[in-house]
C-alpha cells in the first residue's frame, strides 16, 4: 500500500482517530504518525499492511459508532474507555452529571489519575486473571472513593466489561450497579 501523508492524515481524520491512538495501535510513538503525515517518513512494509487493515473497514466504524451511541444514550451511569490506556470514549448522561467538568474535559484522556485504590488494585491484577488474553471478559468489583472534586468516585459496585472494537483494541464498559 503506498499513502501519502495528507492520506494517512485523512483517512485518520475521518474515522475520528487521534494520531496518539493510531501510535498506539501501530506500535509506534505520536511523533512517528506525526512525521509520516508530513512526508518525512516512510512507512514500513508491516506498517503499511496494519494501517491498510485499520482504514479499509468502513462498515465496522459504524459499529464502533452504534456502540458510542449506545453508552451515551443509556439511563445507566456508564462509560466506555480504551481498556490499555483507559481514554474516556463514551459517557453516559447519567455519568456525566456524576462529574464537575463537562464531558470535554474528559473525553479522549485517560481517567486512571481518578482511580481509587480499589481500582487501581483491581487494575494491577487483571493480567494474572488473564483479561488481556479474554479468559476474562467480566470482573465485578468494589470501587471505594476517590475522594477527587473533579471526576468524584463514590464507593459502589461496578461491573467491567472487556468488547473488542473495530480496530483491533479492546474497550471496557464500567457501569455502575450499586
């Protein structure tokens, strides 16, 4: 596959992908994304195919959309982060009025500074229960308080759930269950 820059920019640009995430799922650092849509930078031949593959499902954006849709339209406090780096995808209303920032300030950023001990503990041991793998798809867990004015926790219930999204990431759903 040969592309330009202002190609790899578009297509980028298009499916709402920041070039942070697109380092992320090519293994590389942001500046290299950065360099290669300025030209001054070539992509490898690997590089070129794992980029062919995330642009050249368009249909599957829609799910990633549908999915968006879903969380933001639930009646549940809930949201939807990137389970490796736990940027904020999608909130639901509910969620939202839980914050003292508006959604902006949130989306796109990794909301793990906010956790509290519990789940950062829970955080810590999902590689032994093998989440990453998928032998763990659910994890039910005690959230205790943040005691953050920005981004509150209050001590609840949540529930994890690990979905695969249309690039080749996991998402993780946290909804609130008591």
């Amino acid at each position: 596959m040969t592309i330009s820059g202002a190609g790899i920019r578009r297509m980028r640009l298009l499916r709402s992908i920041k070039q942070e995430h697109l380092a992320e799922l090519l293994g590389v650092n942001q500046a290299t994304v950065s360099r290669w849509e300025r030209n001054q930078l070539a992509l490898s031949a690997e590089q070129a195919a794992k980029l062919e593959r995330i642009f050249s499902s368009p249909q599957h954006a829609v799910v990633d959309a549908a999915l968006k849709q879903l969380v933001e339209d639930s009646v549940r406090p809930v949201h939807l982060i990137c389970d490796r780096t736990h940027r904020l995808l999608a909130a639901s209303r509910p969620r939202q009025t839980e914050w003292r920032a508006p959604l902006g300030a949130f989306l796109g950023r990794s909301l793990f500074s906010y956790a509290s001990a519990e789940i950062a503990a829970a955080e810590q041991s999902l590689e032994e229960r093998g989440w990453h793998e998928g032998r763990l798809s659910s994890l039910i867990l005690d959230t205790g308080a943040n005691g953050n004015a920005l981004l509150p926790i209050a001590a609840g219930r949540v529930i994890w759930e690990r979905i695969m999204l249309s690039d080749g990431s996991a998402g993780r759903l946290v909804t609130t269950i008591g």
